[in-house]
C-alpha cells in the first residue's frame, strides 16, 4: 500500500446493537438503515464505507446530525471496532494492534479536537494543553515549553494561568487545538471541533487552522454539519448520509455535480460565485493570447468584471503558465447550474 494514502478505511459497516450478524445480512442484501431498524431494532450507523485520506490533505466528512460522521471518526482511532471492514492508518491494520501497540498509537500518531472542548476545569490553560505530553511521560521543563509554545501560536500569551472556565467558547477551542498540536502527531482528528462556536469566532478558528496547516501540513480528519464550514477548509469533502457515503469529492466537483438531492440541499444555499474557482471551469483548448490574465484559482466573483472589456481571460497556473481560458458564458454556466451551457 502506498504511504501516500495515510487513512485507508474499507468496507466499513458499524451496527449497533447486540444482532449484528442479522442486521449485516440485511445490509448485504440491500436493506436500508430505516428498514434493518424496523425488522432487528439495531442500528445502522455506518454500512459499508470506504474512504483515503492522502496525507498532508484537509478531509472533510459532512453530514447532517446522525448520518454517522462521530461513528466514522471514532474508528481511526479505534474507541469503536467495525462490525466489518479494515481500518489502515500509515500502512498499519488498527485492529490488529495489541493493547500497548493502541496505546502509542493513540499517544503518537493520532490527535483528537472534541466539540466540547474536553479540557480539565481545575487545571489552568498551560496545564490542559501540556496534558498529552505529561500522559505520554514527556518530562515536566519540556511539556512545559512545548505547550507554551502552542499556546502563543493559537494567540492565546497571556492566560497560561487561566482556567478553562475564565475563557470564551473560541478561546477554550484554541486550548483544545494547542493540546492537540503539542502532541505533534501527524495526524489530527476534529470532530465538529468548531461546531458549538458563533459564526464569527468559528470563521476566525476555521482561518487560523488553514493558517497552521499552511505550515504545519498536517493530516486533519475534520468533521462538520456545515458545508459552508466543509467547503471553505476541505481539500477534498466526504457526504454521509444515514451512515452510507452518498460522495466524495473536491468542493468544486461536489457544487457542480451534487450525486443526489442529499448533496443538492446543502449546495442550494453556497455562495457560488465565491466558491467555484476558474480552474474547474475552464476551457483547457483556450489558449489563444488574451489581454487578460488570471490564476486559476480566482473566483468566479473575481473574473466577473474582466468580461466588460473582454470575452476570454486568461487561464494562468501558480508558475505563470497559460493553462486555459474562461468566458462569460462559461462562469454563468457554473453560476446557473447549467452544465450544457458549459460547451
Ligand atoms: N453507542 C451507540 N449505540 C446505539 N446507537 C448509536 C450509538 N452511537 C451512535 N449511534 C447511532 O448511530 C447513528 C450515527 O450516529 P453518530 O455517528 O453519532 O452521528 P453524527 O455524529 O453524524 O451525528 C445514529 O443513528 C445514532 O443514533
Ligand atoms: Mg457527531
């Protein structure tokens, strides 16, 4: 298996209830969640996922409450076994690890960001994120640096000697995600890690990890509800729907080709002239010279007003290259939903 793949889930189906067996067999033979529920009283919460994550890239699994996205995230760290399937994590089954195999894997190579926070109230900020580190034995001086180190990257100098309870909800997150990167693990785990903040402090947490990760080029598994919140952080977005995934996908080929009328609700309400960038829509044939050029991951909002004075703009990649064109009548397309428009 390459290394390139870091999160490697097969076939992974998770019935809760104590018939498993009977549940999967209704599985196998096509039965939905609503019906195995009906005719067992166990509960679907994931069938049959298969996902990669690559590494170093922003995955994103979205759904709404229920669909099963905690079950998923659960199993890369292995708090839940599969009823069936394989979880691989670099190249390693996880649930042929033993017991101390699973505790340093836990310690070294995932990290976990919780909705709630989970930070300890008695203990101060410093304290809460050097916590990892003193479970994992890391020496006291030491644990201390690294997480004053941390806690000055997410911005929060200063209340070292606070308690959680002193901070706001986005402050005690960025304790949350300062004792997760402490931990220096490759990959970090965020289960609607920014889902209980208010919109502005969310949209400030969601800007500072795209700033982290742009140095850091960590592995994030990050879950969410929201597809705005999906669509602005993830490279690449995972649809789950009643525990099955309906799509995966990057934001532009899930906005401009939804798999079903799931997908389609959550695309209806999307900015789309924010969010599609040229690149996706471009004519790769057009590359006459035009008087206008962009970078092809310019928005739609942001070639809009070349196309007064001109009917082609430029397509440019990231070294200055001329990689294709884009008209008016391509952006209205990808604006309108109308494919045909498109050729
Ligand atoms: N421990 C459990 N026992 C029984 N059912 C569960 C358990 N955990 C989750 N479920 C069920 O599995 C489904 C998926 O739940 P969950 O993964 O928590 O969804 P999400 O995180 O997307 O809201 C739901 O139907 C939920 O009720
Ligand atoms: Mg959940």
């Amino acid at each position: 298996m390459s290394l390139e793949k870091i999160l490697d889930l097969r076939g992974v189906t998770k019935i809760f209830g104590d018939l498993p067996q009977e549940a999967l067999s209704m599985l196998k033979a096509g039965a939905s969640k609503t019906e195995v529920q009906k005719e067992t009283g166990q509960v679907v919460g994931l069938n049959n996922v298969s996902l990669s994550v690559k590494r170093g890239e922003v995955f994103v699994v979205m759904g709404l409450s229920g669909s099963g996205k905690s079950t998923l995230i659960r199993h890369v760290n292995r708090l839940i076994d599969p009823t069936s399937g394989e979880v691989f994590v670099n190249g390693r089954d996880v649930l042929k690890m033993s017991l101390d195999e699973l505790r340093t894997y836990r310690r070294t190579e995932v990290a976990m960001v919780f909705q709630n926070f989970g930070l300890l109230p008695h203990r101060d900020v410093i304290d809460n994120v050097a916590y990892g580190l003193e479970v994992r034995g890391t020496e006291k001086r030491e644990r201390l640096e690294t997480a004053q180190r941390w806690i000055e990257t997410v911005g929060l100098a200063g209340y070292e000697k606070s308690r959680p309870h002193e901070l706001s909800g986005g402050q005690q997150q960025r304790v949350g995600l300062a004792r997760a990167l402490a931990m220096d693990t490759g990959i970090l785990l965020m289960d609607e890690a920014f889902s209980a903040l208010d919109p502005l402090i969310r949209s400030g947490m969601q800007e500072q990890l795209l700033g982290l990760q742009k140095e850091l080029h960590k592995t994030i598994f990050f879950i969410t509800h929201d597809f705005n919140e999906a669509i602005r952080i993830g490279d690449r977005i995972a649809v789950l729907n009643d525990g099955e995934l309906v799509q995966t996908g990057t934001p532009e080929e899930i906005i401009l080709d939804p798999a079903d009328e799931y997908v389609v609700d959550f695309v209806r309400d999307v900015n789309r002239a924010r969010v599609i960038r040229v690149g996706a829509i471009m004519d790769k044939n057009q590359l006459a010279p035009c008087q206008a050029e962009v970078v092809e991951n310019s928005s739609c909002e942001d070639v809009l007003p070349l196309f007064a004075h001109h009917e082609w703009v430029g397509v440019l990649d990231e070294n200055g290259t001329r990689i294709g064109g884009i008209s008016a009548k391509r952006v209205i397309a990808a604006l309108a939903r109308h494919q045909a428009l498109m050729d």
